[in-house]
C-alpha cells in the first residue's frame, strides 16, 4: 500500500505540511496546521487496528487545546488512512521518528490511562509470543468503557492512598490475622503447602502447583485459593485469580470474600455485562481494589503491586480467547509473573501437561498431599470394568448402568445426593441403524439424525431440523434406529423410572445449576456442569468413559482424567462412606483415578509426547487458509529461517475438516499445515512467522491466512 501510494504525486500541497502516507492527508482549510504542545508535542500512538503489518505505533501532534489530557495510556482518536480510528497513546516524545510533518491528534476520548504501562508490556509480550498483534491483545484486555463512571474516578483515587491502612486494620480483626491464613488451615495437609504461604506472606515470590483434594466444604480449592490470596493482601501487595467460568467466579468471590475487606476485592468478568466490569476495572486501576477475580480476560487486570497470579483448572478450554491471536490465560499468567517477580500457584485437581513440563524442569514446585492423607481425604473408587466387578457381573462391560453402579445410587440415595455424570447433552442426540450400526444421516443434507425428546418422536436432523419420516439406511438398506448415544435428558428420565419417588436434578447446556442442596436426589449433569452439592455427594456415577476417551484428539484421555477428578472431588471421603463408580475399560486414564494419582498420569503423559515430539514437548503453529497462501507463507517462513540453521518439522497442508451444518461452513477449500518447533527456537521461529505474516499483509501477495500457535484442537 504504501510503495503504491508513494509513486503518486503529492498534488500542490505545500511541503510544510505533507503527512504520513499512512495517515492520510489533512484538510487544505488546515494546511497552516495547528498549535502543538510546547512541551513533548509528538504522541506515539498504537492504533486500533487487526492488519498485523501495522502493528506498531505512529506518531502524531498534540494540540495545544489537548496538551492535559493526552497522557500515556488515554483513549484517543486519529485520523489514519482517511478514516477515524481508536488507539491508545503510548508515549510522549519530543521528536517525531521521521522527518515529516505530523497530523494531530482529532480527539481525546478519555483522560483516564486506562493503558497502564505493565499491561502495555504484558501485551506487547502475548503478541510476541502468539506472533499476533498488540492490538488484539489489547482488544481483551481493555474493557468497552461506560463514560458516567468516570466520572468518580477521581474520588477513588483520592480515597486510593488510605485503602492499604485499612485493609491492614482489617486484617488485625479477629478471624483475619495472620496466623488464621498461614498457621492452621487446610494448607497443612500438603507437603510444603504452610511453606508457601508463610513465603508468600513475607513478600517472597514462591512458585507452585497445587492438586487439592476436594471439591466442597472449608478444606476445598476456593479456600485453599482464598487463604493464598489473603497471604498475599497482608504483604501489603495484590493478587489476581483466573477461573474458567462463572460457576467456580461464584465460589471463589464467597471464598476471598470471607478472609478480605468486601471492597478490596473486584470481579471481572464480561457475563457480568459492561457496566459492573468497567467500573471494577477503574477500581483495580485506582487502587481502591488490590484483588482481582475473574474469567480469562481477567488475566490482564490492572492490579496495584502485584504479588500473585493463580490459575485454577488450566486444562480448561475455557481459559482460550476464542479471538486472535487466541491466548491461553495460563501462559498470559506465567508471562505475568515473570515481568512482575509475582508468585504464581497453578492449582487443579488434575495437572495438565504443560503444567507437568513446567515441574519437570524445576520453574514451579509441587505441593502435594501426602499418600495417607490422600486416602482418608478422597472417596473409594470402582471399576466396573475390572475382573473382580467382572465376574460378578457378566454383562458390566456393555451395560450403560452396570450393576456395581446400580447399587451405588440405591446406597448413596440413602445418605444423600447422588452426582450421574454423562458424556452428552440432549435427549438421544445421536441414531444409528440397528442392522450394521452406521451413523444414520438425513437425506437432505446428510447429517446426523437425533431425537429431541421422548415417547414417539420422529427423528430429524441436528444440522436443517429435517423430519426423518421414512428412514433408509443407504449402507444396508435397513429401515430400524436404535439409540448411538444417550444424553442427559434421556439418562434423567430412566433414572427417574428406575428410582420413583426420588427427585431427579438436570444441569446441562443452557440449564447448568451451580449447587444443589444436601437432599436425598439424583443429579444427572453432563461433564463440566456439575453441580456442588452441600456437604458433598454420597456417590457418584461416572458414565460413558470409553465415549469420552474414543475422541479423535490427542488430548482426549487428559481431558477426560480431569473432568472426571473434576467430578469425584465433589464426593465425600471415604471415611463418610462416600463412593465414586466408573463405567469404562480398563485403561491408564482409570488407574489414575483408581490410585487418585493425577501427577503421575501427567507424567505418563507428558513422557509419550516428549517421545513423539507433539505438544507441549514441543511448541507447535498451524497455518490455516487456502492451500496455494498456505504454501506460499511456509515458504517464505522457512527461507527466512533457514539462514539461521532452522528447519521445521511439517505436517501438511491436508484438507480442515469442518463439522456442522452446512450453511456454517466457510467456502473454499481450506487445507491447513502444522510446523513443529522446540522450546529454544521457539523466540526465534514466532519472530519469524510474526514478520512473515505482517510482509505478506502489506505486500499482499497472496491472501490471508490464519496463524495460530500452540492450539490444543488442532491435534
């Protein structure tokens, strides 16, 4: 764009007053150009803008008229390329990098430097290493602003400077000292657990990963979490936590809430809607709030002093912006604590495989129970698919609901609730042909039939809601369905048959319950949205693990271990009688539930993919688009590479495989190439695909494509 700009001439204007190319050309009534700031006139500006080779920022006057208000960090507007663009005003400079004269700034959206530096930086280092741009980081980690409450900004901020004193007076009340965080608490059960508090409340920086054992109660991961946090805010320094959802935001904010001043603490999360986010935002920024508790764009929140980041269940796909350049909030974290010196506590109640990495090469510590704990804190576990359940019940192999768990609930209904935890939503959401087991598929657009709901109802398509009334099999000819899965709907209303007079509890889809209370009722939840029962759940079913496990994806049985720790947790201990059933093959991925032992499974885990090369053994990029742009972009990254002795390890292009409906697809025929790289090129390699991507953009010499690093779907 701007080699083809610059070939035309500049029409009659007066040198004097000749723009960026890249800016645009002022109006001729302006040519005389306005009165700039007689102090620091150049503002550098990082527009708004996802075009990855103008990622960087420009510079601008500021008129006198602005001079107050155009600090670092404020929203402003400019003009660029003949359009009226957003950015953020980095810095201030005396000169301009080049020699021609500057445009000024159109507008000053706000006074308040919503931009501090730290996030500025933290931003700059996500984009680097997602090869994506600033912009989009920034995008995330901003929130829309709402004017009015800007407006008692200043007052916060003239409250700011009192806030430490009477947090610290806070902390001296009874139940808030500081023995009641690091002295006796649920920390004590884990080897080297007190340590890292007592570290943390005296201003160190320790870095752990954390398996808590339980799910419910004063001893599970939103106390253990809150008792860190509140180490931490006695240090007279923040903290920020990073939760997948609003479930466990609802948990934890009733957790640190209990150990902390009401208003020392903010929630950030975008289901909270724009204005309770923007005005915490402004809180955390003016330093009346030193805690920060959110969903993953809280990763970036402006905290004051930062002392800890915690994560809770990284293995979560919800941790993942689902925008460019797709970040994980686990690695925004850890880039965070580096650049603050801040502690970091990875917590789970599994360990996810690049957490594994991490321990394995010593940057964080374990903080474990130790095994005879471990047995007296979690509940017994069986498996139906064992011999000894085996020769009990010959048919425990392939019945859905074996007799062992059968039992369970019978047992378990006596004592409390009882969690059934199923592999999908919906009533029956997948058929197939009762002669040779063939998915069937609509004849309209061929994909996949279902029922909605129970009694005689037809089966139609998932895809165009198709009514399948006269159904062929077009690979045997047979005319009978018979159920491929069972959902959540159909599971509730079985159970319910199986057991009448007990009430039966759905959370699933768009009905997802956050607790239950501690009556004798069967709760029927699909993975991921169980609910926490008060005091815990007698028992738990464990269905449709082999369904789980059968996913094409190589993280399938690390997923699967976690949500079923996920769901076993929330089960009273053994000593309480409390029971856990699992229906699927005998495999690694049950043992490690059999032996409540997620260390070792990632260990396992890790060890076959250090083997094979595949993530997180190795960083990993996909370049996504048309196949003769993909092919062009490897090219060009390879040849820039090359000089410097590396070369990638490739798989590809093949041909994306898209599921859904067909009016969702994209059109054309996308192929996709996966390079594989080692962690010590990984600066290097990301630079590389970074500028390539940005030259291709500006030359544009082939079309765009999609470049993303480390995605866990792509495998």
């Amino acid at each position: 764009m701007v080699a083809d700009d610059a070939a035309q001439p500049l029409l009659d204007l007066p040198a004097a007053v000749q723009p960026s190319l890249l800016q645009g050309f002022p109006d001729r009534k302006q040519q005389s150009g306005p009165k700039f700031a007689g102090h620091l006139p150049v503002a550098r500006v990082l527009v708004e803008s996802s075009l990855p080779h103008l990622d960087r920022p420009f510079d601008y006057g500021v008129p006198a008229s602005l001079d107050n208000e155009a600090q670092p960090g404020v929203r402003v507007k400019v003009k660029f390329n003949g359009q009226d663009l957003s950015g953020f005003i980095i810095e201030r400079v005396a000169e301009p990098d080049a020699g021609h004269s500057l445009l000024p700034l159109a507008k000053v959206v706000s006074p308040v430097p919503v931009l501090t530096p730290e996030i500025r930086d933290l931003a700059t280092a996500v984009a680097a290493r997602y090869a994506g741009t600033v912009s989009d980081v920034l995008r995330v980690a901003v929130p829309p602003r709402v004017a009015r409450l800007e407006k008692t900004l200043p007052a916060a901020r003239e409250s700011g400077g009192a806030q430490e004193p009477a947090a610290e007076a806070a902390l001296r009340q009874p139940g808030n000292t500081r023995a009641d965080v690091t002295g006796h608490s649920a920390w004590a059960d884990y080897r080297n657990g007190p340590a890292f508090l007592r570290h943390l409340s005296e201003g160190g920086a320790p870095r752990a990963v954390l398996n808590p054992l339980r799910g419910f109660g004063t001893s599970g991961w939103p106390h253990l979490l809150a008792q860190a946090v509140a180490a931490a805010f006695e240090s007279g320094r923040g903290a920020l936590v990073v939760v997948p959802d609003n479930r466990d935001l609802d948990l934890l904010e009733d957790a640190v809430k209990g150990l902390l001043p009401e208003d020392a603490v903010a929630r950030l999360t975008a289901e909270d809607g724009p204005t309770p986010r923007y005005q915490n935002f402004l809180h955390l920024l003016a330093g009346t709030a030193r805690v920060a508790i959110g969903t993953r764009s809280a990763a970036y929140a402006p905290v004051k002093d930062l002392g800890l980041v915690v994560c809770w269940d990284d293995g979560d796909d919800l941790h993942i912006e689902q925008r460019a350049p797709y970040a994980h909030a686990r690695e925004v974290l850890l880039l965070r604590a580096e650049q603050a010196g801040a502690a970091c506590l990875l917590a789970g109640h599994t360990r996810s495989t690049e957490v594994q990495r991490l321990v394995e090469t010593g940057w964080v510590l374990p903080v474990e129970a130790e095994r005879g704990i471990v047995r007296r804190s979690v509940p017994r576990v069986v498996n139906t698919a064992d011999s000894f359940e085996q020769e009990r019940d010959p048919l425990a192999r392939i019945a859905r609901l074996p007799g062992a768990a059968w039992r369970a609930a019978k047992e378990g209904l006596e004592r409390g609730p009882v969690l059934v935890q199923v592999a999908r939503a919906g009533y029956v959401p997948s058929l197939v042909c009762e002669t040779c087991r063939e998915p069937a598929r609509c004849g309209a657009c061929q994909g996949p039939l279902a029922l909605a709901g129970g009694g005689s109802a037809v089966p139609q398509c998932r895809w165009c809601s198709t009514p399948a009334l006269e159904w062929g099999c077009s690979h045997c000819g047979g005319r009978r369905l018979r159920k491929g899965a069972t959902g959540v709907m159909r599971t509730a209303e079985e159970l319910g048959r199986g057991f009448p007079g007990k009430t039966v509890i759905t959370s699933s889809g768009d009905h997802v319950k956050a607790s239950v209370g501690p009556g004798k009722s069967l709760v029927v939840a699909t993975v991921g949205a169980e609910p926490v029962a008060e005091g815990g759940y007698a028992a738990a079913l464990l269905l449709d693990g082999d369904s789980l496990l059968r996913r094409e994806n190589l993280r399938a049985g690390e997923d699967t271990v976690r949500r079923w720790f996920n769901a076993a947790a929330l089960v009273r201990p053994a000593s309480d009688h409390g029971l856990v059933v699992i229906t699927a093959s005998e495999t690694s991925a049950v043992g490690a539930l059999l032996r409540w032992d997620p260390p070792g499974y990632a260990r396992r885990e890790l060890s076959l993919r250090t083997e094979l090369q595949l993530p997180p053994a190795v960083r990993i990029a996909s370049v996504t688009g048309p196949r003769a742009a993909v092919e062009h972009f490897t090219a060009a990254a390879a040849a820039h590479l090359q000089p410097a002795g590396i070369s990638l390890r490739t798989a590809g292009p093949a041909p994306v495989l898209l599921s859904g409906p067909p009016s969702s697809r994209r059109v054309g025929d996308d192929v996709r190439t996966l390079l594989f790289f080692p962690y010590a090129q990984a600066a290097a390699v990301t630079r590389v695909l970074r500028a390539t991507r940005a030259a291709t953009a500006a030359k544009r010499s082939a079309e765009p494509v999609q470049l993303r690093l480390d995605g866990v779907d792509v495998l």
